[in-house]
C-alpha cells in the first residue's frame, strides 16, 4: 500500500479514489437483527410484540441512569398506540441501523477533519458506530423510532383490517388494541399475521393530542428492578466455573511491567492465577475480595518514561500553551481595531482536570468459548467494546458476541473499551469465565479526565459600558483528537485526515463562543502539549468553557456599572429562547441584582440544541469553603417527551456541577491522579445538598439535548454569587478556601 502522506491526501481530493469508489457501493439500507422468543415477532428493527400483548422496544442507547430506557420507548409507545403497561425493553445488538453519528461528531469529529461530512456519517453508520454522549439520545433517535411505531401500527392496522374485511385505513390504535368502531382485537391477537405485511410507501404519524404519551410524565422502565435489586449489571453476572480478577496497570503507555512478587501473591488463600501483560498484571481468584488481597500482595513495579506529567509540568504546559499562538476558531468583526480603544477588562481563569467518579467502576465478564467470545460490559458504545476485545485476542468481530449492561453512572467513563480488552485477554488465557473489575482506586488513577484549562479573558468597553470587542484565549489539550485516536485507532479515513495540518480542536473549545450579539470577537484556541490522557466527561468541554464566558462576562457588566442579568438580556438579540430562561429565573428566584451582601449569581448557557439560565444563592462557611445554598433553573429543551425525566436530568446535572465546582478534580503527581478513595473526592453529601427549583419552559421546537445541560451554567453563577457574597471572585475551578 502507497504511503500515506499530506500530498497523496490533498491531490486526490481529501479522500482518495479507491475510497470514493469504496463509499459509492456501501450499502444504504440493513436488515433488523432483533433476536425473538417463540412468542414474539419482529416487527422492525425496533419493535417486537408478543402473544400475549407485551411490548418490546429495541434501545440503542446505553441507560446509566439518564432514563433513556423509558423516554425511547415512550416515543415508540406513543406512535404505536400502546398500552405503557405492556411496555418493555432490550438493549439493542450491534447494528448500522443504530449507530449514531450525531454523537460520533461531537466525539470524534477533530480526528476527520476534512473529510466531507456525508462520507463520515456513512462511514460510521456502515460500522455500527453506536454511541451514547453528548445529549443526542432523543435528538438522533426521535425520527426513527417514531417511524418504527407508525410503521408497527400500520402493520397491526393491516392485519385487523384482514380480520374484519375492512380498510386498514379506517383502523387506529389505542391502549394496545386496534380498534375499528366497535370492534378491538388486542396487538398480541394480531402480532403473527402483522410480520410479514407490507409498508405503504409514506407512513401516516399519528397527529393530535388525544391519547398522546409524548409529553406526559410515565413512570420509568428502569426504577422499579433498581429499586428492588433485580436489575442486574456487570458484577451481578455469575456464570459457571468463573473466577474474578483484580488489576494494576502500568501508569503510562508506554510503561512496561518489571517485578511483582508471585511467591507473596501464591500465599493468599483462593488465588488461582497470576496472568502478566506487557502494561498490566492481573491476579484471578475465587473471589474478587481475595484477587484483590493477591494484586496487592504482588506489589507490582512498572518502568517507563521518566517524566510523566505533575501538577507542576501541567501549569506550565499550561502557561507554554497561552504564551504560543493560538488557532482561530471564532471571529466577528475588527478584533484587532475593537481592542486599541475603550476601557479593558481582563481575567485569567483555570480548571483542574475533572474526574468521572462514577458509583460503578470499569468492569467486564467475558467467556471464551468454542472459538466464540461473549461479553458482558457496561459501555457507551458497544460497537467499539467489540472491536477492542476482538483486536485484543486477534478474532474477528463476528467472533464477539457483546451484552450491553445498565450501567452505574459513568459521565462519559463508559466510552473506554480498555476493561474489555483486558476481559477478552483474560477469558482466552484462562479458559473459563472471568469477571474483570478495576478497583475504586485504579479507576481514579487511569481516569481519562477532562483536561485541565485556562483562559485569558479581555474585553473592551465603550464609555457607556458596551462591549466593543471581546477576546478569549484559550488553553486545553485536544480531546477530540485523543478520542478518535484511541478509540477509533485502525479507522482509514481518520488515519488520512490526521497528516493535515493540525487546527483548533473543536471538542475543546465547544461552548466557548458567547450566545451574546457583540460587535467584535476573537475566540483561540492554544493546544496543550503534555502526556495527559483526556476524555469525555458530563457537561463536555462546555463544562469549562461557560465558566470561563460567564464568569468574565459577570466581571464585565460590573464593570460597565450594569445590573448582571439586564446586561446579558441586552446583548441577546433575536435569542428569544435564552432572554426567556434568563427573565423566567430571575423571576421564579427573586433576583435581587447580584447586588452587595445579596449572595446572588446569574449565569447561562446554550447547547445541544437547548438553552438553561441558573440562578444560585451562596457564601462562605466559617473555614472559608464556599457553600451553596440554592439553586433555580430555567430551561428550554424543546419538545419534552417526559417531562418528569427532563427534570431528574436537569437536577442530576446541577448537582453534578455542583460537585466539580467543589471537589472531583485531580492532582497529579508521577502521572498519577493523587486520590484514591471515593471519600477523598469531597463530593456534595446530603447535608451539602441545595434547594433546587426548576422550571420547564413550554416550547414547540424540536427536542434538544438534556443529559448535560444542568451542568456548564452551575459553576459560573456559584462564582458571580459567591463575589456578590463577599466582593471576592472565584476564577479557579474546583473553588479553593478563600
């Protein structure tokens, strides 16, 4: 094969003929691969019914808590006219049909860079890229599950029309049956004859409000099986003749194992093994308790690269990254001309790099079996945890079988595959099953965190206080490109785009552009140079970047002697949406102006297609530690589909900010995160907890995005009303003692 190089990619027009000729003959459309009991039938790729009325959708989404179970079935629910009781779901298999490649461009979009954007998404759909992040679970799956419950209905129409020797177009659906004036046969009577109809060539979607499930708070799928301890995720998986294993890995990639202490390990009581890999070594026992006794007893001992990153090395990166040029990623106007005149205001901000610390730690069952290996892993993407496990014991992909579990929590840690290569090596090695589990400790010390950032923030301001230009610079490591690199390694079209030039990481730098009308901007980019490994956590890097604009936009109007969130209405323009969040919490919180003494912050946000203002009400403690005392919310995310679910999210998402503006942050020492205890993350306890109020704007817009919203706009309005508390401002994330 031809080297692949900056010229061959840019003569033959960004991808190269054989792949244009490749991706002309990829196929458009797939088959459902739905597995059925003998009381089912498949109706689509979605949907299955049995006998006996019960109601399976097929979800593509990993559920961690988001309540993404109950809203993609409510979709199907609604559009086919069933009864909720009857409602159930699977998690669905690897397939095109389910990929997601809204969610594959916020993830990995840096890494193809300059590959046409209808070749990427085909590419990615044509291997099963099934992704769960960034809020696009209702946005990318809302159309087809939609059509998948018409298109059911449609088919149980059919099949009663056949019965009664009617016009399937004179029959509906409602509560499970299909009814044609008088008479009702229920979806279960009708499932058989209803496979194998045919489809009109346009599907007729329900319209009006009678009867609609979209909109209405259900109750959700999932909390009844987590409430009474039957649902089951990875650790909760026994199989016959399995062993359990605990693991050390090495603390770079390029560390190599050097000694561990087998004759220690041998003397713990259950141990059954001691598997050795070039990165990490693994002791397998009869439980995992007694793994655990055997890993520590080994006192493994890695070598590698002397100088791996520190809190100090990751400051300077830092400083070395704004005191480099920067790669544009936002411009309106004459910066240049709007920044020689007018007042200045300038700030520096810095976040540290956050932690995941999610409940569940990385874990896997694997089995290997008759040349077949078959999975049971708590992931975000599942197409990439079979690849991984393929690639790591050289099977082909058709040789893994993956069982996609609930998960507990994640924040984006679930998008790794690294427990599943292990798993897989581990089960092929052993020749028994093998239930992998990191512990709490190695979790937090190989999390891929957010990356750490800072921003130099300066703005301009006429004589009556308007901004006449505003510029951020910011510092953070390209996340994107580590993604797709790391989880997207062998992919031919990422491989190509990445000898271009290398520009401003737009995974990075989401959310930095202000949602305000200004006259004159400049947003940069300056690219982290350090061995830190970065991934995606909740809330994205949205999470740093509205702390950076709306903690300095705060700085701003009072500088300009504005009233905080008057200035911000001011600057809107058309953003109708936004100006109401902000006049709606203002309103249901009682702003006071921020004034002096009030303890009142103002901040807000726009992303995924959605748009939140947060009002917060804090001080200081007597130690010194910022304390929060209320929070107030108001949100559009367009059309709901539960509003109950929107409103968990929202809240989740809040109190998640809430523990990032004051704990779940790293420091680093040798390469390592400094915690590992759960306790040592000084996460918000019930004591600590807000009152939190929400309020749901109505909207007709298309659904946006929930699942991160709740978290950007948390830490800057803590900021604005801990500085209206006290005069102080808080420009460092977590907040440290004043």
């Amino acid at each position: 094969m031809a080297e692949i190089t900056r010229r061959r990619l840019l003569v033959s027009g960004g991808l190269g003929v054989g792949l244009l000729v490749a991706w002309g003959v990829w196929p458009r459309t797939y088959r459902p691969n739905l597995a059925a009991a003998p009381d089912e039938r498949v109706l689509n790729a979605f949907v299955k019914i049995a006998r006996d009325g019960r109601v399976t959708v097929a979800v593509p989404q990993c559920e961690h808590g988001q309540g993404v179970y109950t809203t993609l079935a409510q979709i199907v629910a609604d559009e086919l006219g069933a009864d909720w009781r009857t409602v159930g779901v699977e998690a669905a298999p690897v397939s095109p049909l389910y990929a997601n490649p809204l969610a594959a461009g916020m993830l990995f979009g840096d890494g193809f860079s300059g590959v046409p954007e209808r070749v990427r998404d085909e590419l990615w759909t044509r291997d099963a890229l099934m992704l769960t992040a960034g809020s696009t679970s209702v946005r990318r799956f809302e159309a087809p599950l939609r059509e998948a419950g018409a298109a059911a209905r449609v088919l149980l129409c059919q099949a009663a029309a056949k019965c009664w020797d009617v016009d399937w177009r004179d029959c509906t659906t409602a509560d499970g049956f299909v009814v044609q004036g008088k008479q009702r046969l229920r979806f279960g009577e009708l499932a058989e004859g209803a496979a194998g109809g045919a489809l009109p060539d346009e599907l007729p979607l329900r319209i009006g409000d009678d009867g609609r499930l979209t909109g209405t708070t259900l109750p959700r799928l999932d909390v009844p099986a987590k409430v009474d301890g039957s649902a089951n995720f990875v650790a909760d998986i026994r199989l016959p003749d399995m062993v359990f294993a605990s693991i050390r890995q090495a603390p770079h990639p390029a560390a190599r194992l050097r000694s561990a202490n087998l004759a220690a390990a041998e003397r713990v009581p259950g141990l059954v093994q001691v598997v050795r890999h070039d990165h990490w070594i693994a002791a397998v026992a009869n439980s995992w308790w007694a793994a655990n006794w055997a890993l520590a007893a080994l006192a493994p001992r890695f070598e590698g690269p002397a100088a791996l990153p520190d809190d100090a090395t990751i400051t300077a990166a830092l400083d070395a990254a704004l005191k480099a040029d920067g790669r544009l990623v936002a411009a309106v106007g004459d910066i240049d001309g709007a920044m020689a005149g007018g007042r200045l205001v300038e700030a520096d901000y810095a976040v540290l790099p956050g932690l995941h610390a999610a409940v569940e730690p990385p874990a896997a069952t694997a089995q290997w079996q008759n040349d077949r290996l078959e999975l049971w892993a708590a992931t975000q993407a599942p197409s990439l945890a079979r690849a991984a496990a393929a690639d790591a014991i050289g099977v082909a992909a058709d040789q893994v079988v993956i069982h996609p579990m609930l998960v507990g929590g994640s924040f984006g840690a679930a998008l790794e595959v690294e427990v599943v290569r292990q798993a897989a090596i581990l089960a092929k090695e052993l020749r028994r099953p093998v239930q992998l589990c990191w512990s709490r400790g190695e979790a937090l010390l190989h999390d891929r965190v957010r990356s750490p950032a800072r921003a130099r923030m300066s703005a301009r301001l006429a004589v009556n206080g308007a901004i006449l230009g505003w510029r951020a610079r910011i510092a953070a490591a390209r996340t994107g490109r580590d993604l797709s690199a790391r989880l997207l390694p062998d992919d031919p079209l990422r491989r190509m785009a990445a000898v271009l030039p290398a520009g401003a990481d737009t995974y990075a730098m989401r959310g930095a552009t202000p949602p305000y009308r200004l006259p004159a901007l400049a947003i940069d980019h300056h690219p982290l140079a350090i061995e830190l490994s970065t991934g995606h956590l909740r809330g994205g890097a949205d999470g740093y970047n509205a702390f950076f604009t709306e903690s300095f936009l705060d700085e701003v109007a009072r500088a300009a002697g504005s009233e905080p969130m008057s200035y911000r209405i001011g600057m809107l323009g058309g953003d109708v949406r936004l100006a109401r969040c902000l006049t709606t919490v203002a309103a249901l919180g009682g702003w006071s102006g921020g004034v002096p003494g009030s303890g009142q912050g103002i901040a807000c946000h726009r992303m995924a297609g959605s748009a939140i203002a947060v009002l917060a009400e804090a001080g200081v403690d007597a130690g010194g530690r910022p304390r929060v005392d209320r929070l107030v919310a108001a949100v559009d995310v367009g059309r709901t589909i539960n509003p109950d679910v929107v409103r968990q999210q929202i809240e989740g998402g809040l109190l998640f900010g809430v523990a990032m503006a004051r704990g779940s942050a790293a420091h680093f020492a040798d390469g390592l995160a400094s915690l590992r205890r759960y306790g040592e993350l000084n996460l918000p306890r019930l004591a600590d907890v807000p009152e939190v109020t929400i309020e749901l704007i109505p909207s007709t817009e298309d659904p946006g995005g929930v699942g991160d919203l709740g978290v950007p706009a948390v830490a800057p309005a803590i900021a604005n009303a801990l500085f209206a508390a006290g005069g102080t401002r808080w420009r460092n994330l977590p907040f440290r003692s004043a």
